[in-house]
C-alpha cells in the first residue's frame, strides 16, 4: 500500500507544481475603456424608412408613443448628425412602448459595427429609454469582437425630434470596458 500512496502523492504534487508554473506564466487579459459618440437615425416614414411597428394594441395606433408598440429597426449609425455622413455601423432589434402614458421606450437592439476601426464587432444594448427627457441612459450588457465581454453605458440624447411623423436622430456617447 505505501507505494502507490507514494507514487499517487508525488502524481498530486507534480500536477500542482505544474499548474502553479502554467498560472504564473500566463499574462492576465487587461480591461480597456472605450468610448465612442455617433448618431442613429431612426425614421418610421418618409424615404429609407428604418423602423417600422410590427405589433400594438388590437384598434389603437400602432406608433412609437402609443404602449404596447413594438418596433422592428435597422437604424444607421453615423459619424454625425447628417444622415449622408460615414456610416459606422446599424442598430438593429426592436423597442417596445413599455409605459402606460406612451413616454417610455424599452431597447432591445445590437450595434453592429461596419466602420474600419471596431468593424465585426457588436455590443448589446438594453433599458429603459424615457424618450421625452433630454438625456437618458442605457445598458450595454455584452458585446462581441474587439468588445468581447463588453459592459457599460450609453447616454442618449435626441438631437431632432419630429414627433407626428415618427422621425429622430439620437446621439449616442457609449463607454465600455471590454478585454
């Protein structure tokens, strides 16, 4: 018996030694912060439309301030407020009007990045978006590529507003820590 509790303890030991010398070579993955400012361009009418309801109340408006409205996006992402400025990327999932007043949107969308610098990248949007405040805030819950587990923030701010017909471009400033 001694000896294979010999032998089986000098197994353990060398595995452990192993581990330890594998553990202290290995390079520890840096968290970064990035930060990154565009705007989405959500249009429910007019030319290159971007978002549109799919789903409400039965005998109610289906519209963006009307509860219970889903709306299905692909908004362009922008380097500035000019709809024919670069694009960097799209914003695509939906929203939903989660408030009984209409005055709530909740997000559910990724931004996918087509720009030279973050393109095939992602980060993974959610929350609540009190639209009719000047400034509100998002989650970023996830994200993919060069933003592979990605958490943060976005502030929003909506830089047009054209209420009866539908139309908006938010300014986004996101900050992210991602490895």
């Amino acid at each position: 018996m001694a000896p294979t509790s010999l032998t089986a303890s000098a197994t353990i030991s060398f595995l452990l030694l192993l581990a330890i010398s594998i553990c202290l070579e290995a390079k520890p993955l840096k968290l970064k912060q990035t930060q990154v400012v565009f705007y989405m361009h959500d249009w429910e009418t007019g030319a290159n439309v971007t978002a549109i309801p799919i789903a409400g109340l039965p005998k109610k408006p289906w519209a963006v301030g009307t509860f219970a409205t889903i709306i299905a996006i692909d908004d362009a992402l922008t380097e500035t407020i000019d709809r024919n400025s670069a694009q960097i990327g799209r914003a695509q999932g939906i929203y939903v009007n989660s408030a009984l007043d209409g005055s709530d949107l909740h997000f559910l969308m990724s931004v996918v990045f087509t720009n030279k610098q973050y393109n095939g990248s992602s980060l993974e949007i959610q929350g609540a978006n009190r639209f009719f405040n000047k400034y509100r805030e998002v989650s970023v819950v996830s994200g993919t590529g060069m933003f592979r587990l990605a958490r943060g923030y976005a502030i929003l701010e909506t830089v047009y507003l054209d209420l009866p017909v539908s139309n908006a471009i938010i300014r986004w400033n996101v900050t992210v820590l991602h490895y």
